[in-house]
C-alpha cells in the first residue's frame, strides 16, 4: 500500500510575529490547553488529507501555479479570543484575521485549482484567517469553576506581509505534531 501523507496549504508567519504570538502563553498559563509550538504557528488555507506521493506533486504544481497569479499582500491580526467562536465548551484559543479581497482571492483560486487536481473535502464553513495559539482540553475545561475560567478578548494590532504559500506536511512525532514545508513559492512583488 502507498504511503499517505497528512498535506495542508499554508501562509506561514514572520519570525517576529511568532515571538508575539508565543507570548499569550505565559499570560494563560492555567488554561487546560497544549499551546502550539512556535515554529508551528501559521494559517491555514486548505487542508487537503491524506495525499500520495503523485498527488502531492499536483498539489505542489497547482500552488506555484496559483502563487504566480497573485501579489503579495498584508495581513492584520486583529483579536485573541476563543475559538471557534460558536462552540462551547471552546476548543481553541486562536488569533483571528481580518478578511481580506487579497487573502479570499488567493483561498478561492487555490481551492478552485486544487480541486481539478486532487481530491479533497473543501471546508464548508466560511473562510475565517485564524492562527491556533493554543487547543484546549474540553474534559479539563469543563471542571473548572466559572471564576477559574479566563476571559480571552483581546484586541491586538499585528500586521506582515504574504510573501509566499507553502504545501506543508503535518507528522507526529512522540504525540507532537511537526510540520514540515515540502515547498514554498512566491507570490508576485
């Protein structure tokens, strides 16, 4: 049988973004949550599964075709809060995006190629750019006493620039996961 490997399309973050983004730890340190690991903070544009070897490579074809078609753009990272924003208990802490024409754009172009290329479950829910800082544990969450709960509503004002896409592979390794970007392309100047 053919080896599968767990493939997403992704904007990864700007070092200095990172180390700001790290910093929420420290600040809800007693929330029951395994905190995203700093080299692994990015969003997520299209989680595709499982993919071959020969599926991987049309999906690394569609994105550097897809990278050529759009300008490098800014994103503005808005608010921490948690996540997703309809579920209770909540099962994440996250940064939200703000939506962008650019950011829609690029996301409905690559989805559109993609799907002519591979096969995938596109996300049915509306795109929301969001960074998981954090993904909490709902048994843990769920004992603790209202006034134990912190109150995650930040509003922040953190702004880069897309440079580049990137086909990443997600792995666990000693029940982490590690990403790995299998190629990165850029999008134009």
């Amino acid at each position: 049988m053919e080896k599968r490997h767990r493939i997403f399309i992704a904007i990864n973050l700007p070092e200095e973004i990172r180390r700001e983004l790290k910093k929420y730890e420290l600040r809800w340190s007693e929330l029951p949550a395994k905190w995203t690991s700093k080299d692994n903070l990015h969003i997520t544009l299209e989680f595709l599964g499982n993919l071959t070897d020969e599926e991987i490579g049309h999906v690394c074809f569609v994105v550097k075709e897809v990278a050529r078609l759009h300008l490098s753009f800014a994103i503005d990272l808005k608010k921490v809060i948690y996540g997703p924003i309809d579920k209770f208990p909540p099962r994440m802490v996250w940064v939200e995006g703000e939506k962008s024409k650019e950011l829609s754009a690029l996301k409905t172009s690559l989805q559109n190629k993609l799907l002519e290329k591979v096969r995938f479950r596109p996300e049915e829910r509306v795109f929301s750019p969001h960074i998981t800082l954090a993904r909490i544990s709902e048994w843990e969450f769920k004992k603790m006493e209202p006034e134990e709960i912190p109150e995650i509503n930040e509003n922040i004002d953190l702004t880069f620039s897309v440079e580049s896409i990137e086909v990443m592979e997600s792995e666990i390794k000693k029940g982490v996961p590690q990403y790995t970007i299998l190629e990165s392309h850029n999008l134009r100047n």
